[in-house]
C-alpha cells in the first residue's frame, strides 16, 4: 500500500502535498507518512491535538487495478 498527505486550506478544500519538483509525495506506509507529515506541518499536527479539527490528514493510495 502506499500513501499520501494532504493539508486543508482556509476555504476547506484538501490539497496534496508536493515535493519540490512539483510531484506528490507518497510514502511506503501510514507511519512514514504520519511522521512526514509532523515534520513539514509541526503547527498543525500539534494543533489538531488541542484545538480540535483537523487541517492534515494521511490518505491511502489505491492502485488501479485495470493498469
């Protein structure tokens, strides 16, 4: 499996995460994906423990099975 993280925007619409090169990054595992996602949005991940709401959030990535 693999998987992405995306962050909400202030009008409540969700957006990948992209790395410099512009492509999105995905991570071999929910907990690498966890740990990416405390490291680039430390505010955030720690917000959500206080203030309730979540603004980051770790997708699974389904592969297409028709490829």
């Amino acid at each position: 499996m693999l998987y992405k993280i995306e962050v909400e925007d202030e009008r409540g619409l969700w957006h990948d995460v992209r790395g410099d090169d512009g492509k999105v990054l995905v991570y071999g595992s929910a907990d690498e994906a966890r740990v990416a996602l405390a490291e680039r949005f430390p505010v955030l991940v720690q917000m959500e423990k206080f203030a309730g709401g979540k603004r980051t959030r770790v997708i699974r990535i389904y592969e297409d099975e028709e490829r």
